[in-house]
C-alpha cells in the first residue's frame, strides 16, 4: 500500500477509489437504509468530534484517514465508480437510484467536502454506469446487471440532473426496434415439461428480473415463461423458430407486459450493410449506439 501511494504521490496521480453504499445496505440488514443516501439519518455515525450523516462521507474520510497515517494526507482523491442499481434486489429500484444519484450529484457539486476534509469534494466522480451489462457474473447478486443510467435502448431510466447549467440526461434519438411482436406461452398448451426451455432462454438471455426483488417477481409461473422466451426471441432477431420451444410458445401483436414489468422489444443494428441482413443489438451490446462498451458517467 505504502509503495502504491508513493508512485501515486510522485506521478502527481489522485488516489482511485470505488464507493458503493449500496453494498453495504445489500449485505447487511442492520445498516440504516437512510444511511446510504444524502437526505439526512436519523442514524448519524460519531467518530471523535466527526459526525457522518451518509454513508459516502464516512467510507471517503476512512480513506482519507488511511492515507493520512501513511504522510499523504493531502493527496487528491477520485470517485472511480458510485451509483445505485435499478433492478434486482429488494433496494435495487429506479427510485432509490435516482434519489442517491441525485443527492450524490448535488452533494459532490455544493463543495461542502467531508468533516476531514471540509471545502474539498473529490477531484473526480464517475456515476456506475450509463447501461446495464446483460452479460455480467450475478455472483455478488441479480442487481448485478441493472447499474445502467439508460436502458439498454439509449432511453434514460429516470430524469437525473447533473448539475451544469440544469442540463439533464438526453435519450438516444432515431433508434430503430424490431417489430412490435412478443414470444410468449402458448395459452393452449401443457406447460409442465417448461423447465429446461426455461434453463436454455435464461441461459442465454437476461431473467434476473424474475428473482426475487425484481421488478418482474411476482407476474405468475405462465408470466415468467412468456418473459424468458420472449427475452430469448429478441435476442435471436425475432427469428420465428426461436419462438417455437416444441411449441410451448407462440408470437404475439399484443404488448405481454404486466404493470412495471416490461416485455422488450429488441433494436436493429443500424450499421450493417445493404447486402447483410438486418441483426439485433443484444442488450449488453446496444453500448455500441454510444460509443463505449462500458463506461462511466462523468458529472464533475
């Protein structure tokens, strides 16, 4: 560690660090929810004559306190990764990320810094992350995949500013969807024998919405079905026989989706030739509409 800052500090190099209140609230059930965000606890932490009202000041001035044993109490310091996930788990929702991101935005922006280091925000802070990554390890939890500010179409999840001048997050325009039609169970046929047509579309395309906490839990055994072919249909372009599963599925004209669980319709790719035919953006590479596969969103 001595050494690490050491090259930092004589490169003139911030020390990079990722914060994630979210974590803590996910992996403990005894961490104060209001904690974690920036509208104020009624579960302040004291540590000496210091006082933390989130969970953001208290991991950065653990840092700071850290670096100050080592004689580099002054290095400048950067937010690599922050942010709140959108799906997943039970705290992974689109309010509770918009209410952290904003309040983490107009925190970072007011130049209040943290009790050690007062007046002094970090030098850098990078928002987790603009899209969802359908294709990430769900080890550490579903919420895994759902980090994204825009939805995999480019479309902002929720209205966020950032702070200059107002501005607030632009949606992708002209983007092109395949054609409005849904795979999804065949209401006339025996579902019970589902289970590894179930296992092929989930293992290819994205069901995390469907565990528990997720904003697709709760929509019925024939829900979850219609949900995984239909993901997996949108993934294989629409290609009619991958809606066949022994004929357990079927096409549909007519939007499958239940209150705030939403059947997607998948994205044409844009820059294929005139003599290639027309390919879907799977969800975890629609990043290419944006230039970057995986990149976070820069609010200083």
């Amino acid at each position: 560690m001595t050494q690490l800052v050491s090259f930092l500090n004589s490169n003139g190099s911030p020390f990079v660090v990722n914060i994630y209140p979210f974590l803590s609230l996910y992996g403990s059930s005894d961490f104060p929810q209001d904690y974690a965000f920036f509208e104020g606890t009624s579960h302040p932490v004291t540590d000496g004559s210091n006082v933390y009202y989130n969970a953001f000041d208290g991991n950065f001035d653990t840092l700071v306190a850290a670096l100050s044993k080592l004689g580099y109490g002054q290095m400048p310091i950067a937010i690599g990764e922050i942010g709140w996930p959108t799906d997943g788990a039970i705290s992974g929702n689109l309010t509770a990320a918009r209410v952290f991101n904003q309040g983490l935005i107009k925190h970072v922006l007011s130049n209040k810094g943290t009790p050690l280091r007062p007046g002094v925000p970090p030098v850098d802070v990078y928002l987790f992350s603009l899209l969802d990554e359908g294709a990430k390890s769900t080890l550490p939890g579903n919420f895994e995949r759902h980090w994204g500010i825009f939805s995999f179409d480019g479309q902002a999840k929720y209205p966020l500013k950032l702070g200059l001048g107002g501005r607030g997050l632009k949606n992708a325009r002209k983007v092109e969807y395949l054609p409005s039609r849904w795979c999804v169970a065949n209401p006339s046929r025996d579902l019970s024998d589902v289970a590894n047509h179930m296992k092929l579309a989930c293992g290819v395309a994205d069901c995390t919405t469907l565990t528990y906490g997720g904003s697709c839990n709760g929509i019925g055994a024939k829900g979850n079905i219609s949900y995984a072919f239909n993901s997996y249909y949108q993934l294989q372009m629409q290609n009619e026989r991958s809606c066949d599963f022994d004929g357990l599925g079927m096409v549909t004209f007519l939007d499958p989706s239940i209150g705030d669980c939403r059947f997607l319709v998948g994205v044409t790719d844009t820059r294929s030739s005139s003599s290639s035919s027309s390919q879907v953006y799977r969800r975890w590479d629609i990043v290419w509409m944006l230039i970057a596969w995986r990149v976070w969103f820069f609010v200083m």
